[in-house]
C-alpha cells in the first residue's frame, strides 16, 4: 500500500462516511454499529487510505469488493467473511453494489459488553491480520441470521435492546472462534514480526487486566526484554507491522482504560492515576489533558 501523508484515524464509522464521502451518512451514537451493506454503500467507490480505531467484521452476501491491509490486498467474493482490527493503513473498493453486513465495535464495547477478558476468550481479535475467510453456504447462513436478529434487535425500541443485542453478538464472535479452529481452510497469516505484535498487544492487555500496575510497567524497553529483543528492533518493529509506536500503543491504552473509569465508575481522579501507575495524579491530569484536550474531570462531566 502507499503511505500517504496526512492519513485520518477515525473512532467512529459515522466519521470516516461523512468525511471521505465513501457511505450513506448514518447516524451513530454508540461504539456497536450494524448496517446491511448495501443501505450504506449503494453505488461503487474507492476510499482513500485511512485507520480506523474499531474493530470492523464484514459479511458478503454478493457483489464484488477489495480492501488492503498495509501492504496486502485481499478480494472478496460469495460468502466472504472478513474482519480488521484497529492500527492498521486500510482502505477498500467496492467494483459491484455489495449485499450483506458490517459490523463495527469498539474495544471499550467489547470488554464491557462481551467479556471483561475479551482478548484471553476471543484471542483472534488482536492477530495481526487474518486473510478473508470464503465460507460454504451453511456457516455463512448462520453468520447471516445472527446479523439479521442483530439488526432487528438494534431497531427496537426495548429497555432489553442492548443486552440482547450485546448477547446476539457474543455468540456471533463464538462462532467466527469456532470456524477458525475447526476449519483448515482458514489460515491465520502469521510470521516472526506479527508474532512480536500479537505479544506485545497481550502483555499490554495483561498489565491493564492484573490491576497491579507499577511505574515503570509500561516501557518499552521492559516489553522488547520480556521477548529478549533489543528495544530498538522491537520498536521498530511494531512501528512497521501497525503504522503506531510502541509509544503510542502504550499511550493509546492508558487513555482508553482512563476514560472507560472516568466514565463508567465513580473511582475519584486520584485513585485513577494511581492504579493506572502515575506517582502523581497531576502527571497524570497532564497527561489526559495533552492527549485528549480535556482534563480529566471535563471528560468525566461532558
């Protein structure tokens, strides 16, 4: 893939839609989306290279479509499953007015309404890319109906909307983990480099989840050591395989799990900094504030 200067990363698929002109404008107020494919893209289109910092699964009914992932191209087709995961330069092209579903959900979702250790049950999830998976006709019908009972519970108007459709989605991610084991024609890509990035991802995952968080947990030089790699190659390794820094991975989760207790707890700003290994509270206000805009308690009260 070219790299290009000036890439958007977007948090929202509302965002990348309205701002690139590559989808149906769509109203989104929360981090779980699902659309029928062609209610959104009803017309071919090429997107320019963007990130996206959610997780994407699309379903192809019918139609012709691509999307790359870094350097990777990858052809859809009939019965094509396919997801990506947050960091990577992507785009795609749709040739044919594609049918079927995208789903898209942020990491805050999954951990709240999926699994607290989402990344331990569904580990396929942090794998560095995974090629399209062609399905027979009876795996993909069942993918397909669990999208449909999605949409329509999303719909609705019930007090129980987003629980049943939270629970809809676990077994949907079930079944994705159950094809992946049990079928060999779905072969994860993976080499020595992805292996490093997978690694990192779930020791980074697995200091946040101890709650034992220290100063001096998060460097980067501590985690190319726990794979006996010199901190230059390992960072330059992570820098090539997902487009971010070590850095800014670290940097990155930090403020996500600062912004899921501000918002979803009453844990007081002091004991939030702490726990998530600040010495000072105040270093850490500077530092959500540098990184967000917002002090922490601005973020909390919005």
């Amino acid at each position: 893939m070219k790299r290009e200067t000036n890439i958007k990363a977007y948090n929202k698929l509302s965002d990348l839609y309205k701002d690139e002109n590559v989808g149906k404008n769509i109203i989104q107020d929360a981090d779980f989306t699902i659309h029928q494919m062609e209610n959104v893209h009803n017309k071919p289109v090429q997107s320019p290279v963007f990130r996206a910092n959610y997780f994407s699964f699309i379903l192809v009914k019918k139609g012709k479509s691509f999307y790359t992932i870094d350097d990777h191209k990858f052809h859809t087709k009939p019965h094509t499953l396919y997801f990506t995961n947050p960091g990577h330069l992507k785009s795609f092209g749709i040739e044919e007015v594609v049918h079927g579903f995208i789903i898209t959900s942020s990491e805050e979702y999954l951990k709240e309404h999926i699994h607290n250790a989402v990344f331990d049950e569904f580990s396929f999830l942090l794998t560095e890319m995974v090629p399209p998976c062609y399905l027979d006709q009876i795996r993909f019908e069942e993918l397909e109906h669990l999208a449909k009972q999605i949409l329509e519970e999303q719909n609705k108007k019930s007090t129980l909307r987003h629980k049943i459709v939270s629970s809809l989605f676990m077994v949907f991610l079930l079944k994705v983990k159950e094809y992946l084991l049990e079928d060999d024609s779905f072969k994860i890509a993976y080499d020595r480099d992805s292996e490093i990035v997978n690694q990192f991802k779930k020791e980074l995952e697995g200091i946040f989840r101890s709650g034992k968080l220290k100063n001096g947990d998060l460097q980067v030089a501590s985690f190319a050591e726990a794979q006996q790699l010199h901190p230059a190659y390992f960072s330059t390794v992570i820098k090539t395989k997902t487009g971010k820094s070590a850095n800014q991975w670290i940097q990155d989760k930090i403020i996500t799990e600062a912004q899921a207790l501000l918002s979803k707890s009453s844990t007081p700003v002091k004991e939030i900094a702490y726990k998530l290994g600040f010495n000072e509270p105040t270093h850490f206000s500077k530092f959500f504030k540098k990184l967000t805009r917002l002090t922490p308690n601005q973020y909390r009260n919005q």
